[in-house]
C-alpha cells in the first residue's frame, strides 16, 4: 500500500538554502531527513544514556528508519502550488549571531532573508510518496518521529507533518502537480522539465554524526581560530547526498496548464487633460475610450515602457526574445498585453469600476520569482504618463492591482451556454496554402482559427499530435515540414474528441490591417478573421479564464470575450440555431 509523508506549512512560507547557499523553492527529501535525525536526537534521545528510559525507543529502532530512507528515495512527490508574495519594498538582513565583535561588525557575515510562499490552501502542501509502505514498525516510528518536527529549512518555517496511507488506485496523490522519478529520457525537452532534489544515500547517517562531533566535541579544546570556525556546523556533509531528478509523466497535461495564463496585474488608464497631470485619479483627466484599431499600438507603448522599467536582464518571457541555438524549447505563451474596455463583464466588482486599462497575462509557467520582478515593475508605472506617438492622446497610468485570469470572467448564469469570439479580430498565423498530399484540399478559415487555437495550448495538442496517424504527418520528405506541422495541429483541433468547437469561421477586414498587428513573418499576407468558440466543460476547464488566440495575442489582439446564449438558441449539437 502507498505511504506518504505530508508538511503543512503553518505560515505558508518556506524558507531554506542547498549546500551551494542558493534559496530553495522546496524542502528535498534530504531536508526532510535532517530534520528528522535532529528530532530523534532531541525528542527521542538518540544516542544518549540519560533519554533511553524516557522515549524507550532504542537505537536501533531509530537507525532502522534513516536506513530505510537512506535506500528508499520517494518514488513521487507532490509539489505545491507557490504564489506571488505581497509586493513589498523592505528588505530584511539577518545577523549571523556570531560571539565576535570584530566578525560581528563586518557586512559580511550579513545575509538576506528569501523565503517561498505556497497557498493557504492543500495546493500549498507538499507530499513526498513511495509506492511501497515501509514495514510497520518502521512506519508507526516514522509517523512519532513526523509529529515532534518542529520546522523544515530555517526555525521560521514551522511545519506540520504527517504520515498516511493511501489505497493503490490512489498513487499518486494529485497526479496534476506530482513529480516522479525521472527515467532515461535525456532528451533536451525533458531534462529541461527535471527538477532535482537531494535525497540521502547509505552512510549519510554517520556522515552527520561525524560533523556533528567535529563541531561539537565532548572535550572543549583550547582556542585555536576564530569563533565562528568553531560554531558553525559545515554545510559540506554531501559524500552520501546524490540528486535525483523528478518530472511529469510524459504527455501529461496538468488541468492548471490547460488556462495558459493564470495571474495577471491592471493597470488602470484614464486621459491626460493636461500633459503635467501625474494620476488617473487627477479629477481633470477625460475617459479613456481607445478605439479598437488602436488597442495594438497602446499594447506595444506599454510593452515598451514594462521592459525599459525593467532594465538589464529582463525575463525572455516579457521580451518575447530567447537565446539562438538553444535547446530548451520556447514557451508557447509569452506575457500578454491586452486593453479592457469599459462595460466588459468581468467578474470582479473592483475591476469593474476601474475600467479601461491594461491587463498585463502573466504565462503559468513563469517563474515565482520573476512574477515578483514583473510586479514590481508595475507597481512603479503608478503616475507614470504613456502615448504611443506624438498625434496619440497621453495616458495617465494608476495604480496595479493583482487579478486572478482563472476567475476573470463573470460566471456563466442558469440556462445560458457559454460561447467566444476573439476581440477585436484574430489574426492568422499563416497564409493559404494547398495540401502536397490531396491537391484537393486547401486550407481554409477554418483551419487558421484551429492552428490560431493550437499555438496557444500547443503542448497538449503536440501530445495529441504525436499519438494521431495523419497523412500530412507521415507524408514522403519532399513535403514542407512546416506546412506538415501546420495540417496535423489543425486536424488535431478540428477533431470532434478534442472538445473544441469552432462555428462561422469567417475573414474579417479592417483597414488598415497593420494597424492590428505588430510584427510578421516576411511574405505573409495580413488577414484578419473571427468566429464563435465553444469549449466543452469537462476537457476544457477555462469558463472564466482570460485567454487571446492568434498572432497578435500578446499585444493588444485575439482576446476571447464571453458570448452567453440562451440554450433554447443552441441546438443538439451545440451549435447556435442562426447558423444552421
């Protein structure tokens, strides 16, 4: 039967550093493990001839346990969710505490505190798994062992472990954020996807003792060095420390990836009345209420402004801009900006009052602490003027405020269905073409707006891809590799299991066109197009969720706004009776 070893945080934050010094986003199993030999020095008396008759636990219990973790890393581990902390500008140092004046006084020894925070949630618990218990004595001394913890990592992480067991069908708990151990696949793609913790290995036990001892010998002896040389137990204790690395299964999507953006930030706009007007709160400043054909133009001014806020080494994932001839695959979604308008139906009432502005995407596999970063860059915009050439209005930027994109959108009302259509239009990611394999066959607006589609979740439909047989994906090597991979995501979309309806799908023109589109490949006519989305509940968990299609959905187009229609209007199918 499984067994599992949950932490609890009690203040949501982790705080703890790796051999090299470097802040941990988890606790490795080897964290786990020092804590636990601590505990049984402590509260069990390990090793000691005066605790023996108090915990009646001997010695030999205790030493039977380390070995079994010593030789049973956990064979899966529930990571949990991290979330952006309060954005704050304080710093806090801690002193090192050393008896030294002289060592005390130098800057040095000062170090910043960094912690990670997890969710008051069970997404913010962390539960290392083994498919196999362990015996039951070694498991009911585990579990005393679990509950004397006190903290993982620094004292200001207090803990609250347990232990459990879980029935067979049930491994592994939450599959959605496991990880597992990794397998032989060194591929670039999935190496890039490892996360690798410390576990310990046999002797690791000893090894601890010793260091303990070197720092701590029974006899004082007489002063040789430096204080701190003789209270600070070596952080070096690695000879049985290895690393393993842990992953998703392979072709498993997680429900949280399918909304591709997660968290976002607001940045309210108001107009200018005067270009010394320092706030959107100025009681002069005029309504913002940009047309359509300029929501782009004022992404991009805004874009720019986020960067040049940002200075030296601003994240890949703002920039849209990645070091060639890397391995690592690139993202599929960068940080998104798009223009709310005023009316839009949005589900919180705060937002609601604050309309228009910007809505800054962040991607859900953006890193914690560029997410920080990002926020605040926004936190500085506040005041901050923005137009986007000398004949544009001038903006007015207030202050950001924190949104959640997987409840953007107000809930769907009793008896509606709810469909999408991209605003202001989606633009293509491609021109027309006709299949090398059936001359018959050209693409159509249909097929753009399954690959605009595609693009977006293009891991999950790479999945799919990868398991369908299609003719242009097996077709003879004179077929153009792109225009292959362009024929099997559309059909991966268009296919009726992939739970993803498109209805009218239609060109739709503006002029100018460029005033919709940002940049393009060479050679590639601009054409705009629109359509009416459905996403079926139970594959698609995005009823709410902020999301943009197409080529310009990272700025200022595609963003997919809620169509709700009544029931009695959509036929057996699904589809809207006006369309039949």
């Amino acid at each position: 039967m499984p067994f599992t070893i949950t932490a609890r945080f009690l203040l949501h934050t982790y705080q703890g550093a790796d051999t090299t010094g470097k802040p941990e986003r988890y606790p490795s199993p080897e964290r786990l493990y020092k804590a636990l030999v601590s505990t049984a020095y402590g509260a069990f008396g390990f090793n000691s001839k005066y605790a023996k008759q108090e915990s009646r636990v001997s010695d030999q219990q205790l030493e039977a346990v380390f070995r079994w973790l010593e030789t049973n890393p956990p064979d899966a581990i529930r990571a949990p969710r991290m979330s952006r902390r309060n954005g704050s500008d304080a710093i806090v140092y801690r002193d090192r505490g050393s008896r030294s004046k002289k060592i005390a006084a130098d800057k040095k020894n000062v170090s910043a505190v960094c912690s990670t925070a997890y969710p008051d949630t069970n997404e913010g618990t962390l539960i290392w798994q083994w498919k196999q218990e362990p015996d039951a004595d070694i498991a009911d001394l585990l579990s005393r062992l679990c509950w004397e913890v006190p903290y993982l990592g620094e004292a200001c992480s207090p803990v609250n472990l347990t232990t459990t067991n879980v029935p067979d069908d049930e491994f592994p708990v939450d599959p959605d954020n496991s990880l597992y151990k990794s397998d032989d696949d060194l591929s670039a793609a999935r190496m890039a996807a490892t996360v690798e913790f410390d576990v310990p290995d046999i002797g690791h036990l000893q090894e601890l003792q010793r260091g303990y001892e070197q720092v701590y010998p029974r006899k004082v002896p007489a002063s040789n060095g430096s204080e701190e040389e003789k209270t600070v137990l070596s952080n070096t204790l690695t000879d049985c420390v290895r690393s393993i690395g842990y992953q998703r299964k392979q072709g498993w999507i997680a429900s949280s990836e399918m909304r591709p953006w997660q968290h976002g930030f607001f940045i309210p706009a108001a107009v200018a009345a005067t270009k010394s007007s320092a706030t959107v709160d100025d009681e002069h400043d005029v309504a913002w209420n940009p047309d359509e054909s300029t929501f782009v133009a004022w992404s991009v001014a805004l874009h720019r402004l986020l960067v040049r806020q940002w200075g030296y080494g601003a994240s890949p994932l703002l920039t849209g801009r990645y070091e060639k001839g890397s391995t690592v695959p690139r993202p599929a979604n960068n940080v998104a900006i798009q223009v709310l308008t005023a009316g839009m139906p949005v589900r919180d009432d705060e937002l609601r009052e604050c309309l228009p502005g910007f809505l800054v995407m962040v991607p859900h596999d953006m890193p914690v602490d560029e997410i920080d970063h990002l926020a605040d860059v926004c936190d500085t915009l506040r005041k901050q003027q923005l137009f986007y050439a000398r004949q544009s209005e001038t903006l007015c930027l207030g202050e950001a405020m924190e949104v959640d994109l997987d409840t953007f959108w107000q809930p769907v009302k009793s008896g509606y269905r709810r469909l999408w259509t991209p605003y202001p239009l989606c633009i293509k990611e491609t021109r027309k073409f006709r299949s090398r394999t059936d001359s018959n066959r050209l693409w159509n607006v249909q097929d753009s707006m399954a690959l605009a589609i595609a693009y977006v979740w293009r891991e999950y439909f790479t999945h799919r891809q990868d398991d369908a047989d299609t003719d242009e994906a097996v077709s003879s090597p004179s077929v153009s590799i792109r225009e292959s991979r362009y024929w099997s995501m559309a059909d991966c979309v268009n296919n009726p299991e992939s739970g993803v309806h498109i209805y009218d799908a239609h060109d739709e023109t503006r002029t100018p066109m460029t005033d919709y589109v940002h940049k393009t490949q060479p050679g590639n006519l601009l054409m705009g197009m629109t359509a009416l989305l459905s996403f079926d509940k139970q594959q698609w968990p995005i009823e709410q969720s902020a999301i943009a299609i197409g080529q310009s959905r990272h700025l200022g187009g595609g963003f997919l706004v809620p169509v709700d229609v009544y029931t009695q209007l959509i036929d057996k199918n699904g589809k809207p009776v006006w369309l039949r």
